[in-house]
C-alpha cells in the first residue's frame, strides 16, 4: 500500500481514536450518578428475633461509608439517595468437627435485602440480598461481628461502586 502525504495525517488521527477514548474512562471505580453526593441511611429493619443486630449492621454502614468517603452521611429524608435494608435470617450452623466428630466451630450466617433509591429522580439504583457468615467456637459475638464487617464491605462496595 502506497501512502500520500495527505493520508498520513489520517492514519496518525486514526491511531489517536483508542488513545483519546480511554482518557473518557475514570478508573477511581465510582460508578454513582454526579447528582448523588450524600446518602441517608435508616436503621436496617430487623425481620428475625435476633436483639440488637439491626443497629450493629446499621452502625457497621455508616462507618464504612465514612470511611469510604464517597458519600457524605445525611440526615434522614435529606439525603440525595437512602440506603435501607432488612435482616431477614440470623442461623447458626455447625462449621468444622474435630477427629472425635463433635463440632469444634460454629459458623453463623446473616443474610439482608438491601435497596438504594435515588430520591432526587425516585428510582431504585439496585436491590440485592446479601448473605455473609462469620466464625465462633465460644463466643457468638464473634461470629456476628465477623459476618456483620463482611456485610457493611459488601454493601457499602457495591453502593459506591459496584452496579
């Protein structure tokens, strides 16, 4: 193929298309709409008769967001968007038995369904049920922390980022 002079600068804008769109791409990962700068988060509901872990999930949230720093914490119904959720199943279950086949630790399983709503255009971003599980031999407070932390990481991921 022979080249002119004038189909050179049409072959170098060419070769600059891929270049110029991945400048358009952001990689910080956040995926939220430019108008959703702050979020308000209810305390979760709880649908099981586990006393107290509603607030434990819903304090665990609002720490990850603010580590998170993506949203800004709003007061209720100020928010651009809201961040709600529900407990629907605390179980215990046995995890690992030891050579005499008696249950050496307890996994305990929390599974939520949470929805984030854009208030300002009254729509539902996302809604997803999230199930995580954490580890006790003796301590049970333990395996709720274990599973709660791994919750508020998956949720607080895929608010800012992940749908």
């Amino acid at each position: 193929m022979k080249t002119t002079r004038h189909s050179l600068p049409a072959m170098a804008c060419i070769a600059c298309i891929p270049i110029l769109s991945c400048g358009l791409y952001s990689f910080t990962g956040n995926t939220l709409p430019p108008h959703i700068r702050t979020v308000s988060i209810p305390l979760f509901e709880n649908g099981t008769s586990e006393f107290g872990i509603d607030q434990q999930l819903t304090d665990g949230i609002i720490q990850a967001v603010i580590r998170d720093n993506t949203l800004k914490i709003a007061r209720a119904r100020e928010g651009d968007s809201v961040l709600k959720g529900r407990i629907t199943r605390v179980e215990d279950r046995a995890g690992q038995y030891d050579p005499s086949e008696s249950v050496s630790d307890y996994r305990i399983y929390l599974s939520v369904s949470v929805s984030f709503e854009d208030i300002r255009k009254q729509q539902v971003l996302w809604e997803e049920t999230f199930s995580q599980f954490g580890t006790y031999s003796s301590d049970r407070d333990e395996g709720i922390e274990e599973a709660v932390e791994k919750l508020t990481t998956d949720i607080v991921t895929k608010t800012v980022s992940g749908w």
